[in-house]
C-alpha cells in the first residue's frame, strides 16, 4: 500500500506492506537509524518518536496508521549544528552512559515538557515510566530533563 | 517481531467499520490504537487476515455531558480522558484511572473503547468503568444497543459484542461529589496491575471494583452490599474476594492475590469515606 507522511519536514512516499511497523519503515525505508529498537514490545521506550508532536512507541505503531501524519526522529531535532534544548541538557548533565537508550529518552521528554512545561522531579520521573535505562542512569536523565525545563 | 501478513482497511465511519467487519467476519479484527492487538500480532497470538483501522473516525472521540452521565466516544484516546476537565469534574476516578493505564506513549495511542473492547481483566478501565456503573453503547449492522457493564465481560478478552458489532460509547454516570479511590498494585513502572481497585462511595452507596481478580473484571457486590447495611470498612473489605476466582502466575499466587484484595479494597473504602 502507499504511505505518505512528513519525517522530520521531509514529504515521504513510500510502498509498504500493511504489517510494516512505524520503526522499521523509518530505519529500513527511510535509513534513519537513529530511533533504536529495544524490547521491540512497547516496555522501553528506545523507539520513542514523535507523530503529530505527540510521543509514541514506533514499534507498536503501523507505518499504515502513521500515513497523513508528521512524524519527528531523532535526526528532525537538532537545527545544523545547534543542537535541541534537550539535547544540550543531556549533554551537559551527563544524561546517559551507553546511550542505547538516549534518542527515545530525549524524544519522551521533549513530549514530557510540552504537555508540563514545569514539572517536578516526581512529574518528570512519572512522566518517563515508559522509557528504561539499562545502565540504570536515571538520576542524570532526571537532572537534564529539568535543567532544560529552566532553558 | 513482525506481524504475519494481513490486508489493511481503513474505515471513515461506524457504519462503514460495520459493513466491513460484516463482508470479512471472522478473519477481521478492529484496530482502533493497536496497543493490545498489535503486541498480540507480534506474538502471533493473533493473526487477523484483515485490520480495519477505525482509528480515524474522529466522530467516535468526544466526552461529552448529558444529563446524569458523562457520554464518551469510544475512540476517545486515554490521554485525552485523563486530561479532560468534564471527567476531572464529574467522574475523577476514571480521568484518574486512565493516567494510570501504561505510560504516556501508550496513553497518546490507545482508546477507551479499544481497552474495553479487548475486555482484559489485568486493563484498569474495565474495572473501573465497572465500578462507576457504566453504560456501553454497541452498534451492529441492525441498530445500537445498550449493555451494562456489568453484563458485558463474559470470560478472559471476552465479551458480549457479537463478531459484527462496534463499542461506540461508553456512558458514565457522574458521581455527583462521590468520595472515591484507585488503587494499583504493580512491582514494575507501567506494569498491568498484579491486583487493582477501583471505589466509589456517597453515604452508604459504593461502587468497587477490582482488577486482575478472575477471568473477566469483578463488581464486588458483596463489599458495596456490607456498607449498605451499615458495616464498618474493615468488616466491608473482608469480603472483596466473595464474588472473585483469582489465577496464579509469575507474579503472585491466588491466595497472595486474595489478601492484597482485602489490604486494598480496605485502603480504598478508608480514602473514599474521606
């Protein structure tokens, strides 16, 4: 079937199967490797992206139900070389140690800060349930979701 | 994983979902946010030859008042049931429960009526609509009609809908300043509940209703019937596992799933006598 969406302000048109999933036509088709797939069950979070601004797991998504829409990776957030907001306060607070899980985190947060732009410390560690840390490194993932909550 | 192969169609209205599921029957299934039936798909634990997306009938996604009760499409997502300030108003314990079904990802993609639908006992809003009395509203190729929640679930992931109808609404009754409580019992972030309860009390008139405590969500009637005759909340929450047939499984035995019943129906009568 065809599929057209918008991938990072790129117009996209693609044939896929129906049963091709959000994550595998954005790595596969699309070659933008930077959304991971993790537990490829919805529980991690690492293929975390945007569709229509909204965070979703794009491992649980069909690229079928993602046509029409605006889709956001990774790749879409960093304007040349001035990188994200979010970005920078992983950078800066040391927001991650292997990074598997960093593009989905960073993804999850920004989605986290539109809809509460001041959270708490307790919004913020509610607000990433969705999204783990096998190096368990959770505590400076918190530090820079709020230092870019101050930004 | 990938699903096995399966024809896509996309449906524009209730009616024209229904006259799909009607030209396919069996090997059909709805796809409304895909957060039970893809993950099944996944597994293989299901394998419909044909998904009709009825994701995009944005006619279905609405929360609406009306009267006594609270109406709400059955395509409306949890993220906007959790934030929707008529539910916050009138029916708190839902919009509540709702901002504990998964985590935010799954909250932007999944529906009510999907949830519903799927009739999980181990979901948070069966159980909960459960508690609260509600109304779901089914449309088929001859008309609509109306099934109390409390007729609805049949066994595990099934339901009274026949084969060719669709959950359009789910009505709520507003709980009319009712005190009221939600408690889940998980060992993991954004795990299904190993037991949970939902409650509602107004004087001497409660609903409870619990999670993951036999093959479909349980109305404990017997607690709501013990506080209609006066008794204390301690001597009501003994009695949460009357009408319940808990199973047993990686995450807790039937008797440890008994006691957490009666610990939480307990905490939850105490928070909504309040």
């Amino acid at each position: 079937m065809k599929i057209q969406m918008t991938v990072n302000g790129v117009p996209r048109e693609n044939d896929v199967e129906p049963r091709t999933l959000l994550v595998q036509y954005i790595r596969e088709q699309l070659g933008l490797t930077g959304t991971n797939i993790g537990c490829d069950t919805s529980s991690c979070g690492a293929c975390t992206v945007h569709v229509n601004g909204e965070s979703v797991k794009s491992c649980t998504m069909l690229a079928a139900q993602a046509d029409g829409t605006s889709v956001t990776t990774i790749e879409g957030l960093a304007k040349g070389d001035q990188m994200h907001p979010m970005q920078e306060a992983f950078m800066q607070n040391h927001g991650l140690q292997c990074g598997y899980c960093t593009p989905g985190m960073v993804m999850a947060a920004i989605s986290l800060l539109e809809e509460n732009p001041n959270p708490t410390e307790e919004d913020v560690r509610i607000g990433l349930e969705g999204n783990l840390c096998r190096c368990t490194g959770y505590h400076n993932i918190v530090q820079s979701v709020l230092a870019a909550a101050k930004k | 994983m990938i699903p096995a192969p399966f024809d896509y169609k996309r449906a524009g209205s209730a009616a024209e979902a229904i006259s799909l599921i009607g030209q396919y029957g069996d090997e059909a299934k709805f796809l409304a946010g895909g957060h039970s039936l893809l993950p099944m798909m996944k597994l293989r634990l299901a394998q419909p030859a044909v998904l009709i997306d009825i994701a995009r009938i944005t006619d279905l996604s609405y929360i609406r008042e009306s009267g006594d009760h609270i109406a709400i499409g059955a395509l409306t997502r949890h993220h906007d049931v959790e934030n929707s300030p008529v539910l916050k108003q009138h029916v708190p314990l839902l919009a509540h429960a709702a901002s504990h079904v998964g985590d935010p990802q799954v909250r932007h993609r999944g529906t009510i009526g999907g949830s519903i639908a799927h009739a999980d006992t181990a979901s948070d809003l069966p159980a909960t609509t459960l508690a609260l009395g509600a109304t779901y509203v089914v449309q088929g190729p001859n008309g609509t009609r109306e099934i109390a929640a409390k007729d609805f679930y049949k066994s595990y992931f099934e339901s009274d809908l026949a084969p060719d109808e669709m959950l359009t609404e789910i009505r709520v009754p507003k709980m009319n300043g009712a005190g009221w409580s939600f408690q889940k019992f998980n060992r993991r972030a954004q795990d299904w509940a190993i037991v949970g309860v939902a409650a509602w009390r107004r004087g001497n008139e409660s609903g409870v209703g619990l999670v993951n405590m036999g093959p479909t969500p349980i109305l404990a009637s017997a607690v709501s019937s013990a506080i209609a005759g006066g008794a204390s909340v301690a001597d009501a929450a003994a009695l949460a596992t009357a009408e319940s047939s808990p199973s047993s499984d990686l995450n807790a035995s039937a008797e440890y799933r008994e006691h957490l019943a009666k610990v939480l129906v307990r905490r939850a009568l105490e928070q909504s006598s309040n």
